[in-house]
C-alpha cells in the first residue's frame, strides 16, 4: 500500500530573513488595525464629540487656518485665520459656529487674508449673562474686535444673522468696510413663508431634542437631508438642549422689527461696493429679500446680485465651490 509523502512545512527560524520581517510587520499591522477598530468604535459610540473634534482640526488643516483668540473688553473672540492677500472677515448666522466657514476658508485662503470668529455668545466665544446679543449689540462687539486685530478695511461678509450685523456694521463704520457681501442675509424686508409665520407664533424651529427633531430642524435650512451619523447627531443635540436658554432668548430678541428689518433701513447709508447672493429656494429667508437688497442700495458704489438654485439657506456648505468662486470675482473686481 503506497503511502502518501507530506512535505514538511520551513520552520520559520529557517525562513529569509526579509520573510521574517514581512510576517512580523503584518502582525503588527493587523493588531494596528484592530486596535484602531475598537478605539474608533468606543470612541465613536462613548464620546463621539472627540471624533467630531478631530474631524475639524482635520477641516482646519486642509483649510490652511490656525485657531486664535483675543480678549476684548468682557469678551473673547476665538476666531480662525489663515492665508494672505486681501483680508476677508465672515459672520456665520444664528445657531452656527465658525465652523460652517471650513470648506470656504479652504478654497479661499489660497488667495486671501480670512478671518472667521465665532460670534460673542456663540461656539467658543464668550457669552455673558444677560447681556443683550442683538444686532446693534453685536455690532458694537465687532467694532471692537475689528479694532483689536488692527485690522485694515476689509471685505465683510455675513450670512444670514451674519449677514444683518454685517450689513449694520458697514452701514455705521463704512470706514472699516471696502466691500460688503450678503449671503441669505437676514434684516432685509421679504414675503412672508412657512418659516417667517412659525418665528411669529413664537415657534422656535432651531430648537430640537430628539433626532427627528433634529431632521426637521436642518430640513429649514438644507436643500437635502444632512448625513451626519446618530452618534454625531446626539452631540449635537446635546449642545442645542445646553445653550437653549441662550438661543431662545436670541431669537426672541431677533423677531423684534427693529431687528429684522435692522439692515433695511440702513440700507441708503452703504456706499461700498454690495454683493447680494441668494438661493433660489431659501425656506428661512425668502429670495424676494434680494430684490428689497437691490431696491434699498441707494448710494452703493457697485451691485452684484447671484442666484443660485439646488440649495436652500446654507450656500457656504451645500455650493461651496460656487459660493467661494462668486466671493472671489466680486472681491477681487473692485
């Protein structure tokens, strides 16, 4: 009967040496990439606000921004800053951050001296205890901060809430301003819509403590749904439940005429050049504020207006390249 002759395996003292190597370095890489696994796992289902946090140093980086603060007064500013050129000075809206600015810091920073702060009160700021963060309050605080920074005349841009203090601001320190941009600017006359008869009942739609809350939340201001994983949602969520006295207490202040009609009459007061940039679609702040922006700038040196479509009220993140490129041709033709 025949027997069937095995081949003994090279024990592995036997191997090449490059073997031996090749063998080890991809033990090390699998325990690598387990370990990774797990601690990305827990991180992502125990403390989820440090990948968040990771995720926006790694925005900032490719942004080419670093992060700065400067105490004025009773306040201090934190603020990104980056690039060279030209400088450009953006306001985020109500309930953002300076955050929202990543991706058009990225594009713009290539070409230009950017500065995006977190607003008094707001993200990582100071916010003082019954103080007052309306428009005019803000305006104050920036004219402040602009002066701490000895900063040149600048190309202001706001949007939304940003955009009204923006607007306010070059209306009364034109000296500070050499060109205004307007993105989705809140303090303009509009028709009314869905969003502008909720804001009047009381309803604060910003306001939200579950995840579908949170869906219909970004749904006001996203032409699509947002894919933020559950996890990142809840941090999210959090943070609206620990700053809602804060955001009410805004956007009560906000429904005052005074402050939504704010920039529009101021508008005959602004003589620099106006870019007015718009969706098409904006649920929160209808297109017909365009026109009321067009209409208003009596003395302006030069009017840009832009309309995009296939976003809603958030053009610096659902069309950053088309945001940034418009940016661009308007600061650098005047």
């Amino acid at each position: 009967m025949a027997t069937k002759k095995t081949i003994p395996s090279t024990p592995a003292s036997t191997r090449p040496l490059w073997q031996r190597l090749a063998l080890r370095r991809l033990k090390f890489l699998g325990f690598v990439a387990i370990l990774l696994a797990v601690v990305l796992g827990g991180s992502y289902l125990f403390a989820p606000q440090w990948l968040m946090a990771a995720d926006v140093k790694r925005q900032a980086m490719a942004a080419h921004v670093e992060k700065h603060s400067v105490q004025v007064g009773d306040t201090t500013w934190v603020y990104y800053e980056g690039g060279e050129g030209p400088t450009l000075v953006l306001l985020h809206g109500f309930a953002a951050t300076k955050e929202v600015w990543l991706k058009q810091m990225e594009l713009l920073t290539p070409h230009f001296h950017v500065i995006a702060p977190d607003l008094p009160g707001w993200g990582e700021s100071t916010r003082v205890d019954g103080a007052s963060y309306n428009i005019d309050a803000q305006v104050a605080r920036l004219q402040d901060f602009m002066e701490a920074l000895h900063l040149p005349k600048v190309v202001l841009v706001g949007h939304s809430m940003g955009g009204a203090i923006a607007g306010v601001f070059a209306a009364e320190h034109p000296e500070h301003v050499a060109e205004l941009a307007l993105l989705d600017s809140f303090g303009l006359k509009a028709n009314e819509n869905a969003f502008s008869r909720e804001a009047m009942s009381g309803k604060n739609v910003f306001a939200f403590d579950n995840r579908e809350q949170f869906a219909k939340a970004t749904a006001w201001a996203f032409a699509k749904p947002l894919n933020i994983p559950g996890r990142f949602q809840d941090v999210l969520i959090k943070r609206n439940q620990e700053n809602r006295a804060f955001i009410d207490r805004t956007f009560n202040e906000l429904r005052d005429p005074s402050e939504y009609l704010s920039l529009q009459n101021r508008l005959d007061k602004l003589g620099m050049p106006v870019l007015g940039l718009w969706c098409h679609d904006d649920k929160i702040i209808d297109i017909s504020a365009l026109d009321s922006l067009r209409n208003g700038l009596k003395n302006a040196a030069a009017i840009n207006t832009s309309m995009m479509t296939g976003c809603n009220h958030m053009p610096i993140m659902e069309k950053p390249d088309e945001t940034a490129r418009i940016l661009t041709q308007f600061t650098l033709s005047h």
